[in-house]
C-alpha cells in the first residue's frame, strides 16, 4: 500500500506531492546527578527536509522567491496517507514557517526540487510544540 504524502504552503496555489519528509524531535535530559529530579530541556524540532518531483514552473518560481525574500509564511501542511484506506489523513502543521533550504537537480529526464522548512509552532496531529516558548 503506497503512502501519499502531499504538501501545501499559504501563498503557494500548487498541491506538491512529496515521496518523503524527514524530521525529528529532541530533547535533553540530564540524568547524572541522581540526588536530583531529572531535568528535561525544552523540545526542538529539526527542519522539516523533502523533495518535490517536477515542480510547475510557476511554483519553483515562488518557491525561489520565498527563500531569497525571506518571507514567513502562515501555515504549511504535510497531508499523508495511504492509498486504498478511507481513514482520514494524518496531517503536520507547521505556522510561521520560513523556508532554509532550496536546492534544484535537473537532468535531461528528471527534475527535483530539494526543500527544507522551520516553523514557529508545529502541530503533529494534536500534539503541538511552540518553539517559541521555554517549557
């Protein structure tokens, strides 16, 4: 059963399809003293690093200018499910999103767009980390 997974930006009309999305979650503990209460640091969240195949021109076009205008974007949107099942996609939600990351690879057959994000808050599912706040 194939995973889709498709990937909408406010500001960008193209739904993209992304054959995967790399991310993660971390936070340190500090477990060396054990008179002490363990101690967690607050969570960050690593940049969101993907790829679109074949963009439309008009979407490399806005893509190019959200990284070289330095633009916040509201919301960005990773909608993935699977192929043959009705249950409802999971979806991440990234607000105040910046694009870091745009590198191009283009050959005579194929054409790959290389992306990486960050967003202020990022909700996966209805778990949400407000990188904004110590918690």
């Amino acid at each position: 059963m194939a995973t889709i997974i498709k990937f909408t930006v406010d500001g960008i009309s193209d739904e993209m399809i992304v054959p995967s999305v790399n991310f993660g979650l971390n936070s340190f503990a500090d477990v060396t003293n054990p008179t002490q209460e363990i101690d967690f640091q607050p969570i960050s969240v690593s940049e969101f690093s993907f790829s679109i195949l074949s963009p439309k021109a008009e979407t490399s076009k806005a893509l190019l200018e959200w990284i070289t205008n330095h633009d916040v974007k509201g919301q960005a949107k990773f909608s993935i499910s699977k192929q043959a099942m009705t249950e409802s996609a999971r979806e991440i939600i990234l607000k105040d999103v910046c694009l870091t990351s745009y590198s191009e690879s283009i050959d005579e057959n194929f054409t790959s767009t290389d992306l990486s994000i960050v967003g202020r808050k990022v909700s996966i599912g209805d778990i949400e980390v407000d990188l904004s706040q110590s918690r």
